[in-house]
C-alpha cells in the first residue's frame, strides 16, 4: 500500500473539504507512528514501523482525525487528544470497519478469540458483579455507621481504606442497579450519568461494544452553537486577565527578589568574575592590564656558565582616574536623568544642590485644599460628580469630559484649582496665616519621604477612587521617587484626578515635579488618561516628561486593575491603578 492509496481510503471513510496530504517517511520512528502538520495539512507517517497494511491504516486514521478537527474546529494549541477526538476517531474506525476498509483481524488466531471472551464472560462480568455487591454492602455499612453514632466518611477513610469517590461511584452502581456485564470501569461510566435516561443509553452503547470515550461524547450535552465572534471574544478577555495576573505575580517577585540580600557565594562569585574579566581579555588593548610573559628557563652553556634572559619588566600598580562632577545650576539641569545623587567630593560632603518645593500646585496643596469642605465640593464639581464626567455639572465652558480633546478638561480643571489656591493663600495672609502652615497642619507629618507619605497621607487616602500600583519606565519604578499622592474621590461614573509629588537627582541636583493623571471612564471597561505636568527646573529628559508627550492615551479595565504598557525603541512604560471603589 503505497501514500496515495491511503489517501483514497482516508476519503473513502469520510470526505474532507479541505486539502491533504500522506507522505511515507521512510523511516522508523520509537517515539511515534505518525504525526499530522496542522499548517501544512500534511499527514506524514513512519512506514517502516509497520509490518501490515492494517497497523498502518490504523495510524493514517488517526492521524485523519487531527485532520478533520483541524478543519471542523480551526487550529488549536495546548491538548489534542481530548475525549471529542478519540470519540470522533472511534467513530471514523466503525465506518472503516463497516465500509470493509478496516478490521480487528482476530479471527485468524482462534487463541485470541478464546481469550477475549474468557475476559468478557468471566473477568469482566464477575468483576461487576462482585462491585456491585460491595455497593450493597456500603450501603449498608452507611446505615450502621448512623446507627453506631461512627462517621461515615472516617470509616471509609481510615477502616476500609478506600477512596471516597470510588466508595460513593460503588454505591450508585448498587442504587441504579446497572448490568454487571458491562464490567466494572465501564459500570462507572454508567454510574455517574444523572439522567435516568442517558444512563440507559449508555448501557446500551457499551453493549454495543462502543469505546468509552464514544459513549460519553454520544450523552453529554451537546452545547448549543455560539457566536464565534463571542466565543473569540470570551477567549481574548480570559487570556487578558490572564496576562494582568501573571505580570502582577511577576512584579511582586521583582520586588521580593530586590529586597533579598545577596548571599556570601553570589557575592564571591562575581568579585572573582570582576577580578578575572582583565585577565581573560586582549592584554593588547589600551588601557588593560600588561601581562608579561613567563621567562625562560635559565640555559646551562658547556662550560658551566648561565646564561640568563633579560628581568621581565615591574609591574605597574595601576592608576585611577579621579573625576569631580561640577553641579549644574538649577536653571541649567538639561542633561540625562540618572535617578541617583552625585558623587561625593574629596571632603566627603555631598554634591548634591537642592532645590526648593514647586511653587505652582502641587499634589500635598491640593490634599490640603481639599480638606476644607467648600473646597472640596468645588472639586467635585469640576469632576462632576453629581452628575457624571460627561454632565452639565462639571465645567461652565466645556461641553463635557466625553469630548476631551488635546487635555483641555485637564488644564481647565488645573487652572481653577490654581485659583482656588491663590485666593486661599490671599485669606490665609490677611489672618495672618499662610497656606504653607495650612499644608502642614493636613499632611501631619510633613512627607518628607515615599515612606512617610503612606503613613501621613492614610487619612486623605479614605475616600479615594484609586490607588496607584506600578508606575515603571525603561526599567526604574518612579513610584519609589513619590513624596506624596492625592486621589480624588470617585466621580459618578467612576473617573477620578490623581496627583503625584516626585523627587529626584539628575546632574548634581535635586529637582521636584508634580504629575496630573486624569482618568476619565468613557465606556464600560475603557478609560481615557490624559497628563499634565508640572517642573521646576523645565526638565525634558525627565521620565515623566517623555510619559506626558503620550498623552491622552486610551486603557482598558480588567476587573478592578487598569493597566496600560506601551513600548517602542526608546521607550517602555506599564502603568497600573488599582480601583478602590468600584
């Protein structure tokens, strides 16, 4: 039987629309007898490991049957060999066998025959009948056991030492009363059918000499047709929360593994790596260390006299470079943030030139501000959140947050905030106070840390929309850099302003800035977050200053996480609010 006549009667069995392929491999093969190539539609089978036809048109309906699948359900990954393939794979053998293509060959060896009905007759049948009397006999037990005030559950645990789903398919086997000569594994399929009906069809099936997989394929509820736009539907919302879960999980063990110490023998292994790295290189390139080479062994001249090589050249201890790093002036701080302070003089005296609080508003003002209850219904309403982002209760001249365009809800809302502070600061003055003491007195504790801020700003945090989760760029965690935050309460519909204070290093300096994120809701589980940010000196190498040029930008919302993660060649960012009231 040659490749092109096992195709034809792979389409005599069963006619397939979409085009294959059989190809003989010529080979042997200890790990498989055939294989199907589902982006080729190519069956490719190991001739050479059978010795007759019919082994060999067992594996090319096998491999069929993929085939089949593959057109009727469309590519799938993960697990092939599921109980609709062998079910549909014995069904494609039963039409082989009665179209004569095919057949168990077993009335050429009588022995073999003989055999078989000795383990249906007298194995199998005795076997179901001996099971299903210990189903009486649990049963009865299950009664005495009530009557002995004996658990149940414990006897057959710790008495009888069988398992308890075994134990309780045994008793159904009893209860439903089902034909011992089906034999015992098959009896259990049966047992564990609910519907009287279907666990009579069943019964039949396996009289029928049916496959297991075949009988419980033919009575499980067949599942009406979905949508396939819905089912991929479903499909992708899974594999996204997914994704969330594992980069969440993925996170929580960056952060665990940075706060581990790093043990005595990782550390030696890397100062030895550090300590070799010269040797191992060219020894002729500038500025490594010179190796010299090994002198020669003395020579020894007829008459007794040595003659002795040249002295190889001292070695040189090697020089170090000092530099001193000039701090930048604040108004010249352009260069490239690093995210650590300058190095340290020869005196030992820090370098790094701070500067002062941004005069603008910021996030621990606004926290401030919003303590007082007139300020603070003021900013609900330009949130809107009496009547939703996109209502006519937020801002006089804007026709509502759904038609945001270009951040201008964001600076408007700013921009009255800003008012809200100088007349604050105006009152404050005549009373003879100062919004700087008003600040103090809210924050409590000053913040002059990411650490101190949780504790000081838990009071403000009560009533807030959301928390913020990650906020990662090209690798560094900014959230690490914040001072303070402020989340507004949660508007009508669920969007909310968040504020956040950042304190960093570039050049020498200390620098301060302050990031708006307006999170505006625009459908059910879709957000719209548009930036603002606030400098002192104008930073543009900043990482926030390279995340504002995004803005707006659209995420979506997957239970309560909103995440965002944006990448291209010189830039990544993953973003993550945590809803807190949904």
């Amino acid at each position: 039987m040659n490749q092109d006549q096992v195709k034809e009667i792979l389409l005599q069995i069963e006619e397939s629309g979409l085009e294959f392929s059989v190809t003989f491999t010529g080979k042997a093969s200890k790990k498989v007898n055939g294989l199907y190539k589902s982006d080729t539609h190519e069956i490719l089978l190991h001739n050479k490991n059978f010795s007759v036809d019919n082994e060999l048109l067992y594996t090319a309906i096998h491999e069929y049957t993929h085939h089949r699948l593959c057109e009727l359900d469309g590519t799938r990954s993960g697990r092939v060999h599921t109980q609709r393939f062998w079910s549909y794979f014995h069904r494609l053998l039963q039409k082989a066998e009665e179209k004569g293509l095919y057949k168990i060959t077993m009335e050429e060896s009588p022995e073999l025959l003989e055999l078989t009905d000795t383990i249906r007759t007298t194995i199998m049948a005795e076997d179901g009948k001996l099971m299903k009397e210990l189903g009486r006999l649990l049963s009865k037990a299950r009664v005495l056991c009530k009557q002995a005030g004996v658990r149940y559950e414990d006897y057959i645990d710790r008495v009888l030492c069988l398992p308890r789903a075994s134990a309780a398919t045994i008793e159904k086997i009893h209860a439903f009363d089902v034909k011992p000569e089906l034999g015992y594994e098959a009896m259990k399929v049966v047992a564990n059918i609910a519907n009287p009906d279907k666990r009579a069809a069943a019964e039949d099936l396996f009289l029928q000499k049916h496959s297991p997989a075949f009988v419980r394929d033919s009575v499980k509820n067949k599942p009406q047709d979905e949508d396939p736009r819905r089912k991929l539907e479903n499909e992708k919302r899974r594999i996204e929360r997914t994704i969330v879960s594992l980069q969440a999980r993925l996170s929580e063990l960056e952060d665990t593994l940075a706060k581990m110490p790093v043990t005595p023998f990782i550390f030696c292994f890397f100062f030895l790596l550090r300590l070799l790295s010269p040797l191992a290189a060219d020894n002729t390139g500038v500025g490594q260390m010179q190796i010299p080479a090994i002198p020669d062994i003395p020579e020894v001249t007829i008459g007794g006299g040595i003659t002795r090589p040249p002295a190889p050249p001292v070695i040189q201890p090697p020089t170090f470079l000092q530099q001193k790093r000039t701090p930048s002036s604040a108004a010249g701080a352009k260069g490239k943030q690093t995210g650590n302070a300058a190095s340290a003089s020869d005196s030992g005296k820090s370098d790094v030139k701070k500067s002062t609080a941004l005069n603008g508003l910021n996030a621990k003002t606004l926290a401030a501000l919003s303590q007082n209850s007139g300020n603070l219904t003021l900013l609900n309403n330009l949130l809107g959140s009496d009547a939703g982002l996109g209502g006519n209760a937020g801002l006089g001249n804007v026709t509502g947050l759904q038609t945001d365009t270009g951040g201008a809800v964001l600076t408007k809302i700013l921009t009255e905030l800003e008012k809200l502070q100088a007349q604050t600061a105006q009152a404050a003055g005549t009373s003879g106070g100062t919004i700087t003491g008003t600040v103090n007195a809210a924050s409590a504790a000053g913040n002059t840390g990411a650490g101190n801020a949780a504790d000081a700003h838990a009071a403000l945090a009560q009533g807030a929309a959301a928390e913020l989760i990650r906020l990662r760029i090209n690798g560094k965690e900014i959230k690490d850099d914040l001072v303070y935050t402020f989340c507004s309460a949660p508007a009508a519909n669920g969007s909310f302003l968040y504020g956040a204070d950042r304190r960093f290093t570039a050049n020498g300096a200390e620098l301060n800035e302050t990031a708006y994120f307006l999170c505006r809701k625009t459908e059910a589980q879709q957000y719209e977050i548009t930036m603002d940010l606030r400098q002192e000196p104008l930073n543009a190498n900043s990482f926030l200053y390279k995340l504002y040029q995004l803005s707006p930008v659209s995420v979506e919302q997957t239970s309560d996480i909103i995440f965002w993660h944006y990448k291209a060649s010189d830039l990544e960012v993953e973003l993550i609010f945590r809803i807190v009231h949904l």
